[in-house]
C-alpha cells in the first residue's frame, strides 16, 4: 500500500471515513476529471476496444534478471515501443489483464512482471537476502529491462508499483520514457515515516502495526488468501470483483517468499528491519525526495481512501516535466482492474507528450 506520510495528508480519512466508503454504491464506469489539458495530447487519440484482454493473459515468460528468476507475461509486437507496468501489494499481474491488450493493440511491446515474492518470480539463490527495500525492487525491474535488452519504456504502476515507477524516474530518467504514477509521489522517507499521525489516520494503517509483530506475522502467513481479500474491499469499496477474479491473483500469494518479502517491505519502511547496506547511497538519495522530470500522468481513485486530498496538489511540485493530472470518478485503489480503459488511455497520452 502507500506511504504513511501522503496517507498523512488526506482529509476525512479514518475508522469513520473507511467505513463510510465501505457503503458507497456501485459505480460501472469511470468519470475522468482532468486538472489540465497535458502538452502534446492536442490530436486525435486512438480508439480503445474494451474487454479485448478475455481475462487472462498468454503463457507467461521466465528471464534470470539480477538476483532474481523473473516471471513476467509479455503481449504486443515484439519491435513495438516498450511499457512495463507494475503491480502493488495484495495484487499481481492481473490488475493489468484488460490494461495490456488495449496497449497491445496500439503497437506497444507491453510487460507485465511479477514484484519480487509474486508468483512465478524467485530468488536465485538461497542464500540471498529476502530484501523488499524500495530501491532493491527498482533495481529487480532495471535487471529485467537489461535482460530482456528494453533501454527505455514507458511505465506504470500503482501502490508498490507506483513506488518503484517514480524510483526509476527520479534516479534513472534515461530509462524511462514517460510515467503514469497512481497516488502521484511515493518515494518513501523512512525518517519522517518515524512521525506520528493523528490517530484517526494511525487507524487506517493497522496491517503494518499488525506486521510489524511476531503474531502478525504468523496471521498474514496463515490467513494470506483472507487477509488480500479483506484489503480489496476497504481500498476498493465500489469494485464488485467475483470469487474466481479474486482467486486468480491470490494464486501469486503462494509463493514460499510472498510474506517474507511483504512483512520486510512494510517493517523496513517504519524502520523496524534493516535494508541491504549496499543500497544507503541509493536510499539517501530517495530520502531527499527527488524531483521527477520525465513526462508524467498522476492518477487518483476518488474513492481510494488513500487518495491525497486536492486533486494532486499535495504532490504536484515534485513532477517538474510535462504533467497532467487526473482524478477518476468512483474507482478506489485498484486502478488498472477498475478503469482498465481510462489508464491505457493515460499511457497512450503521456507517451505524446
């Protein structure tokens, strides 16, 4: 999920807010406020058939990248421009399984890699330190575009995936085309993550508490397949996902490093567990949060109750190139699952900026 300090900036959020969301009805379609027009966006854009994806994706692939086996699913023509899009915790590869075709079908080189403890992804080694810093899983992703021989790509990503997506474009821009970040900035500062919240933002945040014990940690190991469930339903409070969508992404739970990985990810950004020391350069730099100066689309779900308050002001100096913002109506957190076709568009326009 994201960082505590953006959730710290959002208005109205806590034990009454997320269960006022939990009420709200269903939502089919997405409404999309923009903050502004976006440079380059002037002509026409391609059309987009939704639903062209059938709920699954080809065969996945395998690419020994850095420490890692990578699991990733690859669609489009294999010379068209490349996108890499990221998915964040308790999600997978599927939130993109509508998003990929729709790209695929413009003429783009679309890859869609499992994060580090996610499904088909593995570690090398069995000695090599089960590591969920920020920086490292940035690292996993520039590993897989040096295998798979992709110099530059577009990408995006939401919740973990919009973390390391801004990663990649603050310290790498030649590596990155142009981002579409949902939630905008999330580069974590694990000095000011040491700060307290007012309580009623602290309440929202009980799963890193909970992970941040031993008892936690045996209930995620235990419950896992309850625990993701319960989590889409708070961030999501207007999807009406069935069993067998739900099913399909929690296979990628069983991963025997999934909660090693998840429970060192959200200790290490409260500063409960140590990160790798070869990374304190990488992360001083991200702790001074760096500015962003590639071509970028923030997105915020409006009925995601982490969704900073003020349609992106509370990040927008941070993006200092080309930038549009915008705001979809009565989607939550997931957003490529939920509005598949309003962030293919958002690729499709910030790769013209």
């Amino acid at each position: 999920m994201i960082d505590r300090r953006t959730f710290g900036k959002v208005i109205g959020v806590g034990a009454a807010g997320t269960a006022a969301a939990s009420l709200i009805g269903l939502n089919s379609s997405a409404a999309v406020a923009s903050s502004s027009s976006g440079p380059g966006t002037e002509g026409a854009a391609p059309s987009l058939t939704p639903g062209t994806g059938g709920g699954s994706f080809p065969a996945l692939k395998q690419v020994r990248a850095g420490e890692l086996s990578i699991g990733y699913a690859e669609v489009g023509p294999a010379d068209g421009p490349a996108v890499i899009l990221l998915h964040g915790w308790p999600y997978d590869i599927h939130s993109y399984v509508e998003v990929a075709p729709l790209l695929a079908a413009q003429g783009y080189r679309v890859i869609v890699p499992y994060l580090r403890g996610h499904g088909t992804t593995t570690f090398l080694s069995s000695t090599t330190f089960r590591n969920a810093q920020q920086s490292v899983i940035a690292y996993d992703i520039i590993a897989l575009m040096d295998a798979l021989k992709i110099k530059k790509a577009v990408f995006g990503g939401f919740d973990w995936g919009s973390r390391t997506a801004d990663i990649i474009a603050a310290l790498w821009p030649k590596r990155c085309r142009a981002l579409v970040s949902v939630t905008g900035y999330l580069i974590t500062n694990r000095e000011k993550n040491k700060q307290p919240l007012p309580p009623a933002a602290e309440w929202a945040w009980w799963y890193q508490y909970y992970f941040a014990t031993e008892r936690g940690a045996l209930g995620f190991e235990q419950y896992r397949h309850d625990f993701a469930k319960l989590i889409w339903h708070n961030v999501s409070p207007s999807w009406n996902f069935d069993d067998a969508t739900f099913d399909r992404t929690a296979a990628a739970f069983h991963n025997e490093e999934y909660v090693p990985i998840v429970i060192h990810n959200y200790r290490w950004r409260l500063g409960l567990a140590q990160g790798d020391p070869r990374h304190d350069g990488v992360e001083a730099r991200l702790a001074a949060a760096p500015n962003i100066a590639v071509p970028t689309i923030t997105l915020d779900g409006e009925l995601d109750p982490f969704t900073p308050a003020g349609d992106g002001a509370a990040y927008r100096a941070k993006f200092t190139g080309p930038y549009d913002h915008r705001t979809l109506k009565g989607i939550g957190h997931n957003v490529p699952q939920e509005a598949p076709e309003a962030f293919a568009r958002a690729v499709l326009d910030v790769a013209r900026f």
